[in-house]
C-alpha cells in the first residue's frame, strides 16, 4: 500500500542548517536527475546491498499492481555502488516528493571511486557524509524478498505514472555497467526480464 513520508523526513531529518548537502543515488537516481546539482561523483557505502524489495505504488506501479524498485538491505562485508551529487538544501523539498512512498532520510558515510570502480587516491581524505533514501522493511509500501523469477515477471507487467517498471529496471542495469559496477541482483534480474520479453 502507499504510504506518504515527506513530512517524517522534513520533522525527522531538517537540513536547512546546511550549505549543501551529497546525496547517494544508487537506484534511478543515478540515471535519472531531474535536480540542479553543482557536483557529481561516483561512490560507494559500505553494509548495504540493492534489491528489489520496495514497492512502488505512485512511479512505476499504481496503488492497485504496485511495481517494484530497489531500496537497500543491510548486509555486512558488502558495498553498493552509486552516484553523490552535492545539492542545496532546497533541493529535498522536490527530492523527498519522489521519494514520498516510503523511503526515509538518513546520514551515511560516501567513499569516493574512480571511474574504475576503485577508491579515489585523488582525494586525500576519501570519505565525506551524505544523505541516503532507504525504504526500510516496516514501511507499508515494502514488498520484501521473492524469488527473483517471480520479482521479474512482476517487473515486466508492472506500468505506472513515470512509465514501465522494465525500463526501470534495465535503466539501472545499464547506469551500473557505466560505473563499472557488476551487481549480480540487478543483472539477474535483467536477464530474465528480457528472457520474458523475446517469448511474448
């Protein structure tokens, strides 16, 4: 079910103390800014991983056959690769409208890479905070784990008011492979979403 956050994060998480702010992307915001930003750069967190496991009920589904999108799940050892990009503060009023279906504000610690997919040795102290959106499992819109079969056909059905949930997907299959980034979830998942498309 849809569930509306903006006024959580803005009461949660003000950040109008702030010059700017990095923001971590690691799903369509990595291929998708629809926001001014004055810098942008590839980086990783580490502890978490993507999956698929969030609904989507106002993008790329409707509240009736929600689609699916990627939020991040804890999982140690592992690094989610991503696009920062430095914003003003007054960019979260329209960034926390798309990301109103269940996903939180939180801080986090971004590492720079190289366009390699490496720790930046240009910058000296290659860690700087940043701001993350994370659709935590207790959120209404959450879907949770499913085999990824069934994920994929759920994917290739789906269709919502920002277009099909399979061009989401593929979108960010392709942004990752710019970053060098080899995310098995995601090119699984890929893979059987085109295997279902050559058979209709």
């Amino acid at each position: 079910m849809p569930v509306n956050t903006i006024a959580l994060n803005q009461q949660r998480q003000p950040l109008d103390h702030l010059n700017t702010v990095w923001l971590f992307g690691y799903g369509s915001l990595i291929y998708k800014t629809d926001f001014p930003y004055l810098a942008c750069r590839p980086a990783c967190i580490y502890g978490w991983q993507r999956r698929f496991w969030q609904g989507s009920h106002d993008h790329r589904g409707t509240p009736e056959a929600p689609g699916r999108v990627v939020t991040l799940v804890e999982a140690a050892a592992k690094r989610c690769v991503g696009m920062a990009y430095q914003v003003t503060p007054d960019t979260f009023a329209h960034l926390d409208q798309r990301e109103k279906n269940g996903y939180l504000r939180f801080f986090t610690e971004l590492h720079w890479l190289d366009n390699a997919g490496s720790h930046s040795t240009a910058d000296s102290s290659g860690i700087e905070q940043g701001v993350v959106y994370i659709a935590n499992p207790d959120n209404a819109a959450y879907l949770g784990p499913a085999p990824e079969a069934d994920i994929a056909r759920q994917i290739a059905k789906s269709h919502g008011p920002s277009g099909a949930n399979s061009e989401y997907l593929l979108q960010l299959a392709q942004a990752l492979r710019q970053l060098n980034e080899q995310d098995e979830h995601v090119f699984t998942l890929e893979q059987l979403l085109l295997g279902l498309k050559n058979h209709d």
